[in-house]
C-alpha cells in the first residue's frame, strides 16, 4: 500500500506538472479547443468502454447532468482556455496561475450560501497569494507594448482557474455514480464534445489541415490523452480513494515547480527573478490556505468530540 501510494503520487506531481509542456507542444499547430476536445473524447471514450464493461451501472440521467455540468466548467472552461492561454503565455507561467485554484475555491467557498469561512491564518494566505499573482501578471497587465506576456492569455487564465474552481466546489455535492473512473470519463466525453462545438464556433476547423501538425504537436497531443488524461487521472482516482485528501492535495504545491522546471530547460521559456518570487510566494500561499483548513476541521472535530 506505502509502495502503490507513492508510484500514484509521483505520477500525478510529475505527469500533471508535465501536462502543460504538452500542451504548450501541442497547440503550436493544432486548434486549441480541436485538440483539447481531441484530447478528452478520446481519453473519454476509452475509459467508459473500459468501465461498462468491468461492470459499472449505466449512469442515471441526473448523473450525466451532474458530470456534464463539471466537465463544461473543469475541462472546457478550465483546460480548455488553458490551452488557449498557452499560444501566448508560457506554460510555466501558465501552470503558476492554475496552481492558485486553491485559492479561488476558498474564496468563493469563503461567500457562498453554506460555505466555510477562512480563519486568520487563511485570510493571511488568501492575501499574501493574491498579492503573489499580482507580482507575478501586474507588471504585465499594466505595460501595454512593454509586457512580457499577452494581457489576453493572463485574463483566460485568471478565468480557467475561476472556472476550475467553481466546478470542483459544485462537484462535492453533486450526484455522480459511484466510480470515480466511470465519473471522469463522462466528464470527458461532456467536456470533450464542449470543447469540439467550441472550436468549431470559433472557426478551428478553417485554421486546421491535417498536413501542417507538426511531429512534436501529434507527440504533445498523444502524450496528453495517455499520460495526462489516463494514466495520471487513474492514479489521482486511486489516491482520493485510499490516502487523506490533504496529502491528494500536495500536488498543488509540486505541478508549478515542475512545469516551470521543464518549460525553462526544455522549450527555453523566460525564468527570471520576478518569475521565481511570484512562483515561492504563491505556492507558499496555496500551502498556508489548505494549512489553515485543516487546522479549522481539527478544531470543528475536538469542539464536537467535548
């Protein structure tokens, strides 16, 4: 058990973190959302032919309207303008915005209608990580020609991280079947086609010829549905199941260091002083928020248990 829980936790630090090298490699000739839809149908689908037949019940009505609604706002509010974003933002940059979604959840879990409100603790860390994204895209926002990085990818980005976070609160109370890789895959199959109407609204289809992908995008893209949408999300499956969600949630700390590790040696992304101070601050936030949370559950559990 201590053996399979750390092979399934090193997967999802460093394929997780990983996945937006992919991307990054991938979107450089081929559609954002076409390969994004590309990527979660066919992950999708081999993971509910795969679960019917291990013997998983069909999924309820209500079921599919639950995952459909998770899949829009995770995989193609959420990764999908992710993919976007990464035309013009580094997928280093990139992967330290949607590492923040912790913060974004406690916030709005912060002000919704039976939500739990920080303590000092995570007031402080929902401050000092809000206040790492602005050292980290301000400059930019502000600077017009001058900036570094595209206003336009920062904004889909502060908007996927909104959108991921508002699926995954709305995902806790939501009726889902039993199976967790049952669940995924539905959630693919949603997002997937979400994704596939989204291009071609956008007109993808017309940008697109199969004779321009390049060899690079075709391997970011089979890279993407094998290891990050199968193997990684298996592993996540198995660790939410078996292990406390606060040692799950430890990715959130490593998916930015690795992706910024491998963006500024692989694909020689911008990595400065500014890049690096944003990245120890808000990770640093992220760690003090859930930090926070659990101290409040510890202190809920003894108050209940007197």
């Amino acid at each position: 058990m201590k053996a399979k829980t750390w092979i399934s936790l090193l997967t999802v630090y460093i394929l997780w973190g990983s996945t937006y090298l992919g991307i990054h490699y991938a979107v450089q000739s081929i559609p954002p959302f076409l390969m994004a839809g590309a990527r979660f149908l066919a992950a999708g689908v081999i993971l509910h032919v795969w679960r019917r037949l291990a013997g998983d019940p069909a999924p309820s009505r209500k079921q599919w309207l639950s995952t459909g609604i998770i899949g829009l706002l995770l995989l193609l509010g959420g990764n999908g303008m992710l993919s976007f974003a990464e035309q013009s933002v580094p997928s280093g940059i990139a992967s330290l915005l949607i590492g923040s979604v912790p913060l974004w959840m406690a916030t709005i879990d912060a002000f919704r209608p039976g939500g739990v409100r920080p303590n000092w603790l995570g007031i402080l860390g929902l401050l000092v990580g809000f206040g790492g994204i602005a050292l980290l895209v301000g400059p930019d926002l502000a600077g017009g020609a001058r900036a570094e990085l595209q206003p336009l990818g920062i904004v889909v980005l502060l908007f996927a991280s909104l959108s991921w976070s508002i699926g995954s609160i709305y995902s806790r109370g939501a009726e889902l079947p039993r199976s967790a890789l049952l669940s995924t895959s539905m959630e693919m199959l949603v997002g997937g086609a979400g994704l596939i109407l989204l291009g071609s609204a956008t007109g993808e289809w017309h940008s697109f010829a199969l004779s321009q992908v390049t060899l690079r995008s075709w391997l970011g893209l089979a890279y993407l549905v094998v290891f990050g949408s199968m193997v990684a999300y298996t592993a996540y499956n198995w660790l939410l199941r078996n292990v406390s969600l606060s040692l799950v949630s430890t990715y959130a700390y490593v998916n930015p260091l690795v992706a910024i590790l491998l963006g500024s040696l692989l694909a020689g992304e911008l990595l400065n002083a500014r890049i690096l101070s944003a990245a120890f601050v808000i990770v640093g936030s992220v760690v003090v928020v859930n930090l926070a949370q659990r101290l409040k559950r510890s202190v809920s559990t003894a108050t209940v248990a007197d």
